[in-house]
C-alpha cells in the first residue's frame, strides 16, 4: 500500500552543517499541514540553535536504567517468541550492555 511515513531534507543550521533527515507521517502531508508542520520545526531549531528544542529537553530529561532496558528487551524477546519470531541481540549490542 501506500506508504505511512515520507521524509524531507531541511537545513537547519548556516554553518554547513548537512541537513537533517525530517521523518513525517503521510496524514501530514494529506491533511495539508506540511508547510506548518516544517515551519514549527525551523522554529524549533533556532531556539534550539539548530536542534529542535523540544527533542533536546526531551532527550536530557530521559533516563533509561539499566532495568528498563532490560525489561524492555525481554519484552521484545517474548513478542518474537510467541510470533515465531527469530530475535537475537547482535554482537555490538551485548558487548555495549556488559560495559554499562
């Protein structure tokens, strides 16, 4: 079908910096909002300068614990379990979590 997610490229910065990939759902676009939608994150990023505000309050407010994490992972793991679903926790990933 059709697709549920579109994207831009929007310049956030004048510092030649590349521009940021902008993740927007399709009911944006078919509901004509795109234009406001670009424009309040533009907004954003200059008070931000150049990130959007609102994702760095959120991302210095978010803490994910170790337990968290773990909980979340083993909710996963029983999802693709009870999917038939093979999941595995790459090389990376494990290494990253035993430093933590």
């Amino acid at each position: 079908g059709e697709p549920l997610v579109g994207f831009l490229y929007l310049q956030t910065t004048g510092d030649g910096a590349p521009p940021a990939r902008l993740d927007v759902p399709a009911w944006v676009l078919e509901a004509g909002l795109l234009e406001e939608v670009v424009d309040a994150v533009r907004a954003e990023c200059v008070v931000g300068n150049g990130y959007p505000y609102a994702l760095e309050t959120a991302d210095a407010a978010a803490v994910i614990t170790t337990r968290d994490r773990e909980q979340f992972l083993r909710a996963i793991q029983e999802f693709a379990e009870a999917e038939d679903f093979a999941f595995r926790v790459s090389r990376k990933a494990a290494s990253k979590q035993r430093r933590r």
